[in-house]
C-alpha cells in the first residue's frame, strides 16, 4: 500500500507513524493527536476498515501485514459488521483548538458508532 500523505518533517518514519496511529485508533477507538497527523491517519484507516469488508483471504493478510494481530482481529470481529451497511465515513474529526507550548491545533479522531 502505497502512502501518499504529508510529510510531517519526516522522511522514512512516516509509514511508521501513520500506521502507528491508525493502530492506537483500531483499538482505542478515540485518539487525541495533531490535526494533520488525524486527518492522516482516519484517511489510513478508513481504507485499512474498507480492505476489511472484501471478507477474503487476501484482505486478512493485508491486514496482518500493516497492523498488529489484535488490530486486525478487531478490524475482521468488530468494525466490519458495525460497517458493514455503510458505504465510508467511518472516522469523525473533532477540533479541539492549539496545544499550549507550541500551538500545533489538536484534534480527537475517533470511530462513528
């Protein structure tokens, strides 16, 4: 899978933690990070749920391939009936205004139930 996104001053780590991010939000369900770096990461796993629905051995495996086992087994068990109905949109962006000590805009990602 191809990342195309911003650069977050980074160079190679940023496939790291992008799919860092899209994990904690697999499993937490709610994360609170940068703006950019959530509206990164709700695009990567919205795809990652999408590649999910294909229900096939294929999409499992790309699954493991980019998360950990218990992400992908909550991505296969829990998010895709949740989503089965639903055409996309499975994340929500909520602003929540500057970080104080370097005033970077913050934001909760988090699942649609």
């Amino acid at each position: 899978m191809k990342i195309t996104a911003r650069k977050f001053s980074r160079n190679a780590p940023k496939k790291a933690l992008l799919y860092s991010l899209a994990q904690s939000l697999i499993i937490k369900e709610r994360i609170k990070t940068t703006l950019v770096r959530g509206k990164e990461a709700a695009r990567l796993t919205e795809h990652l749920i999408t590649t999910g629905k294909k229900s096939d051995l294929s999409a499992e495996r790309e699954l493991r391939r980019y998360l950990s086992d218990q992400a992908a087994r909550k991505v296969i068990k829990d998010l895709v009936p949740r989503y089965q109905e639903r055409k996309g949109g499975y994340t929500r962006v909520i602003k929540l205004g500057q970080r104080g000590s370097d005033g970077a805009k913050i934001a909760f990602i988090e699942l649609v139930k």
